[in-house]
C-alpha cells in the first residue's frame, strides 16, 4: 500500500507467540487504515554489544529517531554475560514512567466489574537501582535510591497523563510513615506538583492501606503514581482484577521514546499453534496510537476489541473459548 505521509513506527516482534500476536495487530490496523509504517527490528539470543546487550545500537538510536515502538514479548535467555533486554531498553531510551492502564471488559468475568485504574509507576530507582552489596558475610545492603529529579519526572508524568486521559483524580502511593526522607521526597514532590494541575483531585495514600482499598473496592480508584517497587507489585495486582495479564497492555515512556508492550511472556506452551490471545498486545498498540494522537484509528479498534469481547463469540482458549488467534483477530477486522 502506498506508504506517503504514513508515520514510520518500531515492532519488535518477540519470541514464542510473538510472531503471531504481532501479525494479529498488523493486520487489524492495516484493516483500519492506520496511517503507520512498521520498521521490524530484532532482538539477538545473544550479547550484541560490549556492554552485553541483547540489542544493537543501531536498533537503540532508530527507537529514539523514530519515537514510538511496539514490542512483543522475548524469552529471557539463561546463562551470565547479558543484560536483561528490559533493563537495557529502560537505562539506554531513559524509560522513566512504566504506564499501565486496567479497565474491566465486558464479557470477561471478574469479582469486579467496573475496575478503570492506571498504574503510573516510576520505572528507573528505587529498590530496583541495582545497588546490593554485602557487607559482612550474612549481612546484605541493598539501596533505595530516591532522587529529586526522578520523583518529578514521574509526578509530572502522572498529571499530564491524568489531564490528557480526562481523569478525575491522582492518588500518590507510598510508605513516608516509615520511609521519612526516602518516600517522604516522593511525596512532597507530588504534592508540590499536584498544586499546578488544580482540575485534578490530589490525594496521598499508605501502600498497605491502598492494598486493602484495591481489595476492598477498586472502582473507587482512578490513577495511581508510585515509587519503583510497589508499582511492580501493584500494577500486576490492578492486571488480576480484570481477568490477567493477557489483556494487559503497558507503556514505558522516556522524554525521547516510548515503548509499548504486552506484560504477558512468551507461553512457550501455546506457541505457533494459533491459540495465543494478541488482545494485552493490540491494547498496547492502541495506547500507542492515542499518544500518537492518532485517536480516531484508537478508539475505533478499542471499540470493536470489546465488542467481539463482549459479544463472547470468538474468544481464545485463555478466556474459556475455542477461537483460534486468526478467528479472533477476523472477528475484530469483520467489526471494523
Ligand atoms: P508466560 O506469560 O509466557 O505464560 C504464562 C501462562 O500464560 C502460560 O500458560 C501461557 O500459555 C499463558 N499465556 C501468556 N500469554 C498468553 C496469551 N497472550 N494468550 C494465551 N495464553 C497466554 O510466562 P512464563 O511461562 O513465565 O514465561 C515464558 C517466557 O517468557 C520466559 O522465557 C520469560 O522469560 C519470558 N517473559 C518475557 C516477558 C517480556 O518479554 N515482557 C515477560 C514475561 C516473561
């Protein structure tokens, strides 16, 4: 198809089901006309560069060129001398916000109906800056680093994302009763830039008592924004509430690039039998396209994905049906 002003965008397609999820997208946004390019990149079984990445630089340099990538899930490689390809993309692309968006889907049974929360989780620091070291034998340190500049890149991430998605309310998660300087920064910095988005409801919350609160009732709860550790924990916990994490999209979001992908493995099991379920991946593709701008092409596949959800039909082995991965990605291009 002619390819003129069409918008040139990264796939990685992955390991496993990737391939298929992947071609399950291609063809329902060719079959909505999206105005996108696929440029396909790889990533390699084995270290690439001196540093010990999966990726080459030349794949890292064309991500931040062209701004916007879709990737597939990738089988983590046993043995020692790599680096885990989601920590080279986080550090190398600066992907400081992981976003994760979980809204209950019609049709999919869940003790919750009506869940719609965003995990907007910082994606650099924290527990998770790699500095463990032990000190005497049988004493380890292990380092939460918590900097000024991290905590507001991601508070004014998570407003700006509330204001452009509409949202209600922004709650900062935390543990500054215990954590005085680590979290107590993280909060007072997200109090601070809460003042300049007065539109938004601002609240602060104790991880453990938000815990109880996401039990208790999660359609209470709009976007939250978290340090590195409880947004892990948190986010996959928001992904259980509306029926896994095949129908889980996510964006890693840097000041230069962003990277969309499927929280979802590679499921070894169903691979290239036509059973994977591409939703969590085609999700992940729509909350490309509306940070594109591309809107209209968004929302119109959003809404024939639920749809064939809801209407039951032509669902995957993983939701309780017997479709294949072509019969549901047909269903979804029949609605378009
Ligand atoms: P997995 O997510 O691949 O599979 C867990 C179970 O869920 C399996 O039964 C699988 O069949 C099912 N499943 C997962 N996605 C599905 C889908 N889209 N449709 C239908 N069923 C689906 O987790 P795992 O088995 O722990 O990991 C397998 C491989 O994937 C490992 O090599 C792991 O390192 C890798 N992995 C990669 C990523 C990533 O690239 N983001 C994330 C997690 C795991």
């Amino acid at each position: 198809r002619p390819q003129f002003n069409y918008q040139k965008v990264i796939l990685f397609p992955g390991d496993g089901i990737g391939p298929e999820i992947s071609k399950a997208v291609i063809d329902i946004f060719d079959a909505a006309k999206v105005p996108i390019e696929w440029e396909f990149h790889e990533i390699h079984k084995k270290r690439v560069t001196d540093q010990g990445d999966l990726i080459t630089e030349e794949t890292l340099k064309q991500v931040k060129a062209l701004k916007y990538a879709l990737k597939g899930p990738f089988e983590t490689p046993i043995g020692k001398g790599y680096r885990s390809i989601n920590v080279t993309l986080r550090k190398r692309l600066q992907l400081f916000a992981n976003v994760r968006p979980c809204k209950s889907i019609k049709g999919v049974m869940t003790p919750y109906p009506g869940v719609d929360v965003v995990t907007i989780r910082e994606n650099t620091e924290g527990e998770y800056s790699g500095l463990e070291h032990e000190v005497v034998p049988g004493v380890v340190e292990n380092l939460k680093i918590v900097s000024y500049n991290a905590c507001q890149n991601i508070a004014q991430y998570a407003f700006e994302y509330a204001r452009a998605n509409n949202r209600k309310q922004v709650v900062a998660c935390h543990k500054a009763g215990v954590m005085k300087q680590g979290d107590g920064l993280f909060l007072k910095v997200c109090d601070d830039v809460a003042k300049n988005y007065p539109e938004i409801e601002f609240s602060e919350e104790q991880i453990d008592t938000m815990a109880f609160k996401l039990a208790n009732d999660p359609t209470k709860i709009d976007v939250m924004v978290m340090p590195n550790l409880y947004g892990d924990i948190v986010s996959d916990l928001c992904a259980g509430l509306i029926g896994g994490l095949g129908l889980t999209a996510s964006g890693n979001i840097g000041k230069d690039c962003e990277v969309y992908e499927a929280v979802h493995g590679t499921a070894p099991d169903i691979a290239g039998k036509n059973l994977a379920n591409p939703t969590a991946l085609l999700l992940s593709g729509i909350m490309m396209l509306k940070a594109m701008r591309l809107n209209d092409y968004a929302n119109r596949i959003e809404n024939a994905t639920y749809s064939v959800l809801e209407e039951g039909k032509f669902l995957t082995g993983d939701l309780g049906g017997k479709s294949t991965t072509s019969d549901y990605t047909k269903a979804i291009i029949d609605k378009l």
